[in-house]
C-alpha cells in the first residue's frame, strides 16, 4: 500500500473544476493507475480525500493506494510548475506499527447516511403506498443523509465499536469524545450518462482515538469506512497524538 498527497493550485482552471466537483476528481485519481491495475485487492483499495491547510491557503489531495500512483496528469493540470510538495511513501510501516490500545489522531471525511423506512412527509402527508408496504414489511427503506453535528458524531460513535476503535474521551469535558465535527455540506452531482444525480451528506471528523482490534482497524486505514468511497469520503488518516 502507499499513501501521497499533491499540492493542488486553485489558481489553475483546471484546479477550480477539479475541486469543484468530487466526479471530476475521481477520474483523475482513477487515471493516476495504468489501464488494467486493480483499483482494490486483498491489501486495500483507492481511496481518497480533499484537505485543506493553513487556514484554508492550502489545498492538499491524499491518496491511498495499492499500487504506485502517477499524478503527473493532475500536478501539469492542477497542481505547480515545479511540482510543489508532492509525496508518496509506502504506507505498510505505518500500517505495521498498530497496536492495541495505542491512541492516535486522526481525520476522516465521511459520507454519514443511514436507512430511513420513510421521509415523513412523503408517508403521512401522501401516504405513499411503496413506502407503507415497506413499513408494513419491515425493510430498510431509502437511504437518507443527515447533515446536523449531533447525528454525524453518533455515526461515527455507532461504527467505532465494529471498526476496531473507539473515541477518546475530551480532556475538557470527559463525557463527550475528543471529536470534531466540521466543512458539513450537502454535495449533489451527476455521472457521465446517468440521468439521476449523486447526492453526498458529509462532514469532517478531526479527533483522537484508541485502537481496540488491530486487524479491523488496519481494515479500515486500507478501504476505508463508509459510503461514497469512490468520491472523497472513507479515507481515515492517522498521526501521533504530541
């Protein structure tokens, strides 16, 4: 596995579109890989997330990996003359490192959905008959995304315990994790000659946590966690807590 990131410059047109639409994007990471390399085995799979530094001056593409990337298309494109700060390294001594109960920082963007039996205007005010008969039945329904702070917190709390993880409590308030919930927005795009748009509820989790199963949580460092992986959201990086 390896894990890069590109310096991107939003001074470029191309940069601007690429940034401005998570579709655009994904096929540029997707063209980083020879036609014919898998883009997922037994050792993980592409992923990949948009951040931001130095109070939003900054604009930075990670990507992780299972096979070496070749970003020369985005950095002529989107990126700088001399190439910025590009990096990739092998992400297997990071991954090699894990322990159980060590405690790490980390970032993830997710995309924070959950089955919804109904939309509740839909069901009461026009008694939807698919929606009754999927009630009636019991079945998951649609999927719904909810972008309020609280929910997305209580998303990423419910996937911890079976993600090999948990959240560390605040050192200020000991009886709410050490997580913040930020860059929440609503996303919605279509793909190439598919007439029904992709809609994206995300947010950013920036917190600290303690590994409680080292396998599944070196599952989720190598695919990721969540939907919409293909399109920014799942990619959870790690970092020492100084």
């Amino acid at each position: 596995m390896y894990i890069s990131r590109i310096p991107l410059n939003t001074a470029r047109y191309e940069g601007r579109r690429l940034v401005a639409s998570p579709y655009r994007l994904h096929g540029a990471v997707e063209k980083s890989f020879a036609p014919g390399v898998p883009r997922s085995d037994e050792s993980g799979r592409i992923l990949w997330r948009l951040d931001t530094a130095n109070d939003g001056k900054e604009l930075w593409l990670y990507v992780v990996s299972p096979v070496q990337p070749d970003f020369s298309h985005i950095i002529e494109q989107a990126g700088w003359a001399n190439g910025g700060e590009q990096q990739t390294k092998d992400y297997e001594r990071l991954l090699s490192r894990i322990a159980l109960g060590q405690h790490w920082r980390f970032r993830l963007r997710a995309n924070t959905v959950r089955a919804a039996l109904t939309d509740r205007f839909k069901y009461e005010i026009h008694q939807d008959p698919a929606i009754a008969a999927a009630r009636e039945k019991g079945g998951r329904g649609h999927l719904k995304g909810d972008a309020t702070a609280g929910y997305q917190l209580k998303w990423l709390k419910k996937r911890s315990a079976t993600n090999g993880f948990a959240l560390l409590p605040s050192p200020d308030v000991p009886s709410e994790p050490a997580c913040l919930v930020s860059q929440r927005r609503t996303e919605r795009f279509r793909k190439y000659g598919d007439p029904h748009p992709v809609t994206l509820t995300t947010c950013q989790f920036d917190g600290m946590l303690e590994v409680t199963d080292v396998d599944l949580f070196e599952h989720v460092l190598r695919f990721g966690i969540g939907r919409g992986r293909g399109f920014g959201c799942g990619l959870m990086t790690i970092a020492p807590i100084r």
